[in-house]
C-alpha cells in the first residue's frame, strides 16, 4: 500500500461513506447472533516511508542506513472490543497468522466474527506459551513446525520455540562477515518457558498489543464487512526505549539483548483507518 | 485314525495361512511398550501415539534413510549406530553431510520414553520433535523438512508404508515425526547384566560387586541415580573450558547459573558410547575416572558435591577402586539390546 494512495483512498471512502450515509439515514438492524467478516490488514512502513523490500534506503535512530530483505511476524490470540466493552474471543484454533511482507496475500487477516459495532483490537505478537508446548497434531497451518523452509523458518528446531518476529536487511555500517556480506538478522522469540522446580523462567518476549480504533466504529453487517488499516512501523524496532544500532548488533537471536527488541517492536503498531466494503 | 489327524493338520495349517496373510493385509497390531519395574513412570504419552507393527517399521526405515539428508548420504543411523549403543562410534564431534564437524558427542538412542527433556542441554521438550534438529542442522543433515516429504512421496515404498501405519498413503510431517518416535520409544535397554542381577536371575563377580558399592560410596549415583542411572538434572562436573566454551544449558534458560551444565548422561551401556562427555574429550573410562579424582578445574559452577572441606575438587579414588568402579560400569552393558534385530538397519 503506497501513501500517496492513501489521500485518495479516504476521499474516495469519505465520498462513498457520504453517499451511503444519505442513503440509510437509520441504521440497518443486525442480529447479534449471525455473523459477518473484519478484516485487520497489516501495512508495514518505515517512518513516513513505504516498506520496500531490497530497494528501499532508510535510516535509523542511531543514524545507520539500513535495507531490509525481509520481514515476517505472528499475529494470534485476536480478542476485539466491542463498543459495548464486551469482547469477542476469536476461537484460538483459528488465530494463528502469520504476516510475511514477500506475500502480500498474508498481509490481510480475515476474521468471521459476531454481528456488531467494535471498537478495537487487541493480539499477540507471537505464540503463546500454551500453544508453544502442544503436541505436534495441534500445530496446523502456519504453526506447523515441518511446513517452512529454512529461508522462512518461524521455528528454532534446538530450542523448541517459536520465532516470533523475524526481520533480516543490510546495512553498510556493520562490519563485513567472512562472506563479506553486511547483513543483519533479527530472529526474536522466547515464550517464558519454566525449568526446574520451583520453575525458573526464560525471557518471555510474547507481547500483547492492544489497539483502539479511536473514533471509528467496526460496524459488522449482513452487508458490511469493515477493513481495519493497521500500519506496523520498522523504524520502531531499532527506535524505542533503547536505541539499538545495528552495527553493534548485527545478530540478535535468543539472547537478554533481545528484550530490548522486543520492548521496542511492542509499540510499533498502530490503528490507521477503516474502509468498508459492502458485501462480505 | 492316521487319515483324520492329517486331515486336522491340514485344516489347522490352512486356517493359520489365511489368518496370517489377512494378519499382512489389514490388521496392524499395537506393540505394548512397558516400563520395566526399577525405572521411572514413563513421561512419553503412549495414548497421543500408540505403537503399531507397521508405524514401527515405517519408524525404522526412516531412521535408516540416507533421504532424509540433503545429499542422500546421512542417515539417523549414521550417528546413531547400534553396535556402539546408537551413538557415532569413535566420534567425539558427530560430523554430518560433507563432513561438516558437529559441536557435540552424539548421545545414545536409549529409554528416551523415560525423558522429560533432550540433548544434553535439554533444549527439546517433545521427542516427536526431536528430529527437526538434526534434519535442519547444517552441519548434520542439512535438509528441510518439506524437501524430504516431497522426496518420501515419489519414492517407490513410502507412500505403502504410510498407509499401512497410518490409514492413509498420505506423507505429512507429523506422521514422518510420530513413526520416528514409535521406533525410538520401543528402544528398551533393561536387561544388562546388572538388571538380571537386580531381578535375581544372575550373579554379579565380587569384583563388580565391590564397585557397586564403591560407586554409591563414592556418591556417582547421586547424579547418576535410579533405573536411568541419570536424575536428568543440568550439572557442571568441572570439565577444563581451556579447548571448549560451550555453555551448555545457558544457552537454552540464558541463567548465568546455568552456565556450562549440562545433563548427567545415563551410564547404561557406557562401555560402548565411548568417547565421553558432551564434546567427546575422553577416550576411555580410566580417563574419566582420573577426571573425576585428579582433573576438576575450578568453574564457578562447578557441582558443589565436588567441593571438598579440604579446598580441593574432586572424588578421592585410588587406582584400585577405579579398576572395581569400571568392572561395575560394565555390567550396564546391554548386549541383547545392542544386538537387538528389531533395531538394526532393515534389509
């Protein structure tokens, strides 16, 4: 999704909204206990800029010019909010998503949900712990340990965990390795796993992110299916409360730096704007 | 009177051929894995995976398959061979395909359904996953699981030995991983010298005898304790980090205190698992042995039962009652196990 799309896109919405507006001046009734579709679609940019995977130059907080080759995450465990504070529980056999930006089918989530006016979001970044310890028969679709190729592994085999937020790129500031390439790998994960008795626990970056559409209201119809806009800002991932230069952390896998990662990704998304789609 | 016994005869032959080859056709029995009786409750969940003839012989056949390598020529077996009780003989870094050197001492493939973690950090909490490990390490098969399973679907045998084991010709990788363990868990080492002793059925010599009571005098068996001969605890026994840094457990709960630990081994059959260690850096057990007595360094972690009130580390042994302590390890050697056919390479 391009910005300067973007400007067109909410006259064009707005025209529409008008139009339907001046059309059904009441709204149209909904029965809660049918249902309809929301879709979260998830927009990755770079500050102000769109991501462009391989092309794009950009520049973090420490001042270091980087390009990212790749990024992947987990969205799971959808709770939305409705407007009358309750919350609609997305079943959990059906909210694991994985978000690829080389795939830009896997950028829209489609949700089947109850009938009704929502207010917001809330989802993991990641795998909950509980999913991250079941037998292998209750890890389908993309969870599934024996369905990724080793470019697009979400899962450490010696660690039995799940990666949940995998960006790699390059940046002339880092050193060259022995293959002389710059490169940096970001593979975050670490789901709090006990060990020992009493349990000592691991890092646990597992982050539950919770968005409010502000002042717009998910009205989910027979004939309505809202599309909420989310946009995930990479910068913030090197730009948080700490500021991590990639040159002195080329690599950051499954170590204690990578709370601080962690720390920053939690705050990279944001609610952006709502389309609606007639229909379903 | 002859006439009809050889009628019956017949009868009974002919019955049993029919029972058999409809046996070949549609029945698949269950093989029952028990717990011997001086081990631990078994922590593998036999009801999430219960073992078939035919899903235990699908299991064997992948353990001995060079495809599930990248290049063909890397089996399970490879590093994990029957004769030096399923770890790589006279390894002490397994190495892989292209010869690539792996950082640790393969461990033996033995009374796993009694672990509750794996490898000698304990990183793996889930045998059926346990061979994603290997299959993805570069430096040991280096494969990817959905190449193998394309590679098992054209194959001229497995998509047969699949449907026997599980129903269907379909080849996914939670089948791939549950056969792996179906074989895996059946592999029972329990009748060494030593458990015949236990169960009265033999003698042990008065020289192994004496070592037994030496190695509880000495304190091994707090480690090394129970039917398993391990607590599966994560221990530092003072190894020398001057060759290796390898941080063992650290590296899977990042808890300083856990640096360079790793998991007591099991002792059963240690007479065939040489070199030892999780880098293989000791080549017999006199070498152990003079380890645990004279080599200990001083690691902060260091196992305070090596500790001793004079300032020293270390367990006082002289070079009889390591002659007796290594005459006793050897009565863990389980030779019906290690010879067992149902575990060899199939033909």
């Amino acid at each position: 999704m391009k910005l300067h799309f973007r400007f067109l896109h909410i006259i064009f919405l707005s025209g529409f909204t008008i139009l339907t507006a001046c059309k059904n001046e009441v709204e149209p009734e909904f029965n809660p206990s049918a249902r309809g579709r929301l879709l979260l679609e998830f927009d990755n940019v770079v500050g102000t800029r769109d991501l462009e995977l391989n092309r794009g130059v950009y520049r973090n907080a420490a001042g270091e010019e980087f390009s990212v080759s790749q990024l992947q995450y987990y969205v799971s465990n959808i709770r939305l909010r409705k407007t009358d504070g309750s919350e609609y529980v997305v079943p959990q056999d059906s909210s694991y998503f994985l978000v690829q930006e080389h795939k830009p089918e896997t950028h829209i989530i489609r949700l089947s949900v109850p009938q009704g006016d929502y207010a917001g979001v809330s989802f993991i970044l990641g795998v909950d712990s509980l999913r991250s310890t079941m037998d292998i028969s209750r890890r389908q679709g993309v969870l599934n340990p024996t369905d990724m190729s080793r470019e697009e592994g979400m899962y450490w085999t010696w660690n039995s965990g799940y990666i949940f937020l995998r960006m790699e790129g390059t940046s002339p500031q880092i050193a060259p390795d022995p293959s002389g390439n710059r490169r940096f790998r970001y593979h975050i994960g670490g789901f709090g796993g006990g060990f020992g008795t009493p349990p000592v626990r691991t890092i646990n970056n597992i982050k539950t992110i919770t968005l409010s559409f502000g002042r717009d209201i998910a009205k989910v119809r027979n004939n309505s299916t809202p599309q909420m806009h989310i946009i995930g800002d990479v910068l913030k991932v090197f730009n948080g409360s700490t500021t991590i230069s990639l040159a002195q952390n080329p690599t950051v896998m499954f170590s204690p730096f990578s709370v601080n990662v962690a720390n920053n990704y939690a705050n990279m998304f944001e609610y952006h704007h709502m389309h609606t789609i007639v229909g379903r | 009177m002859k006439r009809t016994a050889f009628f019956a005869l017949a009868c009974v032959l002919l019955a049993a051929a029919v029972v058999v080859s409809c046996g070949q056709r549609d029945v698949n029995p269950m093989i029952e894995v028990s717990t011997p009786p001086h081990f631990p409750p078994m922590i593998y969940d036999l009801n999430k995976n219960p073992v078939t003839q035919a899903g235990f012989e699908l299991g064997r056949a992948l353990f001995y398959e060079g495809q599930l390598s990248r290049d063909g020529t890397v089996s399970c077996g490879f590093c994990h061979q029957q004769s030096a009780g399923f770890t790589h003989h006279g390894h002490d870094l397994s190495h892989g395909v292209d010869d690539r050197l792996g950082k640790r001492n393969a461990l033996p493939i033995q009374n796993l359904a009694f672990y509750r973690d794996f490898m000698w950090d304990g990183g793996i909490h889930d045998l059926d996953l346990q061979p994603l490990a290997p299959i993805e390490n570069p430096v040991e098969m280096d494969e990817s699981m959905p190449n193998i399973l394309e590679k098992l679907r054209k194959h001229p045998h497995y998509p047969r030995m699949f449907e026997r084991a599980f129903g269907t010709p379909e080849i996914t990788g939670e089948r791939l991983l549950k056969a792996l363990s179906q074989f895996m868990v059946t592999m029972i080492s329990a009748n060494s010298r030593y458990d015949q002793y236990l169960r009265g059925e033999t003698q042990l010599t008065a020289d192994e005898l004496r070592g037994l009571q030496l190695f509880k005098q000495k304190g091994c068996d707090h480690c090394h304790s129970g039917g398993l001969f391990t607590d599966q605890t994560y221990r530092n026994n003072g190894l020398s980090l001057a060759f290796n840094q390898d941080v063992g457990r650290y590296e899977i709960t990042l808890n300083e205190q856990d640096k360079y630990k790793f998991r007591v081994p099991s002792l059963r059959n240690v007479e065939v698992t040489r070199p030892y260690m999780h880098d293989g850096r000791f080549r017999n057990l006199e070498m152990v042995l003079d380890h645990y007595s004279e080599g200990m360094e001083d690691i902060p972690t260091l196992d305070p039962l090596f500790k001793r009130t004079d300032g020293k580390r270390g367990i006082p042994m002289t070079a009889e009652e390591k002659r007796l302590i290594i005459a006793f390890l050897k009565t863990l050697t389980d030779e019906t196990f290690l010879h067992d056919k149902r575990f060899s390479e199939p033909e």
